[in-house]
C-alpha cells in the first residue's frame, strides 16, 4: 500500500514537472511587452 502511494507521488511529482516546463515554455514565447500589458 505504501509502495503504491509513493509511486502515485512520484507521477504527480512528473506531471508537475511537465506543467512546470510548458508554462517556462509559454511565457518564453511570449514578448516581454504582451506580458506588461497583462
């Protein structure tokens, strides 16, 4: 049971990760003016 709750924690750890590195993705796409204007 406890195996399993780690392996759950790791998959949320790499999902975070992944939205992590698609948002640094989507604000480097984005000019720095778009962004003051936000």
């Amino acid at each position: 049971m406890f195996n399993s709750y780690k392996k759950r924690l790791f998959h949320f750890e790499q999902f975070l990760k992944l939205i992590l590195v698609n948002l640094i993705y989507f604000f480097k796409s984005i000019p720095p003016i778009n962004l003051i204007k936000l």
